[in-house]
C-alpha cells in the first residue's frame, strides 16, 4: 500500500500523543472512594511550618521586695523584726550609750576649760602708794590670779593719770587684786600688804607725797569691811609699827583702769626706769618676793 503523507504524518504522531496520555494518567488524583490507609498512602505528607512564636508579653520589673520579718519558729516564738538597712549616704547614729559617752566627756572638757581654778573668787582693792609698787608686790603671791592698776575713790569721771597728780580728783592710787580664796585668804593678802608700805603714814610713801599715795583699803562686802578692821586691829596690837595705821576702810565705788603702760609696770621696765632698782626691788628683795 502505498503511503501517503498524512498517513506517515499520523504515524509520526502516535508515540507523541501516547506519551501525553501516559503524563496525564500520572498526574490524575485517586479516586475518593479509597481507604483511608490507601487514601494516606496515596496523599503526600505536607511538611509542617514551624509556629511563628507569639511576641512574649511585656514583663514588668518586678518591685524590689520590703525587708520583712523572718517567718516566726515552729515554736511559736514571735522573731524580732528586722531593721530596715540605712541608705548608703546617710551615717548610721551612734548606740545611745556611746552618743551619751561623747556627750558626758564634751560637756567635762567644756567644764574644765571654763571654769576657775577654784568655784569662786574673790575681789579686793587695795591702795599704798604708787601702784607700780604694790602691783610688782600682789602678783607674786600664789593664789592672786590678776592685778590691776587703776584709780577709786574720787569725784571725777574717767580721770587721767595727769588730773590724779593734781591732787585735786580725791582719788587713790590702787591696785585691783583678783585672788583664789582656795588658795590665799584675804587675812594673808592683808598681811603682805601692810608689809608692803608704811600704814602709819597720812598720804605719804617715802617722796611720794599726796591724797592719791594714801593708805586704803576699798571693800566690796560686808564681811571683807570685818576682816579688814580685824587686821588692822591686829597690825596696831602687834607693835610692828611704832604708830597706828591711819589705813582708810571704805566701802569701793567706780574703778577706773589706769593707762595701758601703767599695767604690769615693773616686769616691763625695771631695766629701763631708775625708780623701779631704786624702790621696786628692795621691796620685793625685803619680802623674798625678787625670784
């Protein structure tokens, strides 16, 4: 038979179309009326996609916890609860035994810082001459705690050194002595100073000639005014002096503090004025006062 074109074209074809049919029943799903193990075998297994994790919720901080008491014992026996810790800045306060200890011992240093040599003292004024004399004599008594020189007993206000020479101001020449009764009673004080000048003179000292170089003794109580009548009686029953003292005892008024260079006058100039090597030392040479 004689073959035409279509029919070789057909033929041509053939293991084409067969091989079409052959993909088709290859990739055609299985009938639904299967088993389910046949259905399972014949259903590919899906991979599983992993979960996408959900986003974690927000935490809170938590709050520092409150020191608390520790849980009571199975006894029973309530703990004692425990102290909240001191913030780091801030200095713990010191046991209320040692805060007392530092208080007591402030308090004592204080004391002995302040206080005088002994709970009181005592104030007497005291005139024999010239000051520079007198005041060169009280300071080197133990128990005097301080001399001044100074003026008392006139009529006229804050007077100069130049106004008492006129002899015109009624005032007295005088030395302020602050001293420990502790330490030297006013009996002892008085003793030295009618040792230290001649009380049977009426205001006179040697060449010093006038009301202000009187002997006189200025009281602040009544019971220094008793002691000094006692000790002049004393003096004059004693025979010391030839004469009885014509001291002044009187009741002291304003004392007004001499000049500045009238303080301390002979530990300032013994080597420099005439009059301190001339009637200064051989008195406190006479008393055993010169050391």
């Amino acid at each position: 038979m004689r073959k035409t074109p279509s029919t070789l074209f057909a033929r041509a074809l053939a293991p084409l179309f067969v091989a079409v049919l052959f993909l088709c029943a290859c990739q055609e799903k299985p009938q639904a009326t299967g088993t389910g193990a046949e259905m399972n075998e014949l259903t590919p297994e899906l991979p599983t996609l992993p979960e996408s994790p959900a986003a974690p919720a927000e935490q809170e901080t938590p709050a520092e916890p409150e020191a608390t008491a520790p849980a009571p014992e199975a006894s029973g026996s309530a703990a004692a609860p425990v102290p909240p810790a001191p913030a780091p800045e801030d200095a713990s306060p010191a046991p209320a035994d040692t805060a007392a200890l530092v208080s007591s011992t402030n308090e004592e240093k204080m004391k002995t810082e302040e206080a005088p040599a002994s709970p009181s003292t005592e104030v007497i004024t005291l005139g024999g001459g010239c000051f520079w004399c007198t005041e060169a004599v009280m300071q080197r008594l133990e128990g005097v705690l301080e001399v001044v020189s100074g003026y008392m007993g006139g009529h006229v206000e804050n007077p100069t050194y130049e106004q008492i020479c006129t002899k015109t101001t009624g005032h007295a020449e005088v030395i302020q002595v602050t001293f420990d009764p502790g330490r030297i009673t006013l009996d002892e004080v008085l003793d030295v100073f009618w040792q230290a000048h001649d009380p049977t003179t009426l205001n006179r000292q040697g060449a010093d000639v006038g009301p202000q170089y009187r002997s006189v003794i200025f009281y602040h109580t009544p019971e220094q005014r008793n002691i000094a009548m006692q000790s002049m009686k004393s003096l004059d029953e004693s025979g010391v002096y030839a004469d009885p003292a014509v001291t002044e005892i009187s009741e002291a008024s304003t004392f007004w503090v001499a000049e500045d260079y009238h303080q301390n006058y002979y530990a300032l100039n013994k080597d420099k004025n005439p009059y301190c090597r001339v009637v200064i030392s051989p008195k406190l040479k006479k008393l055993g006062l010169d050391q």
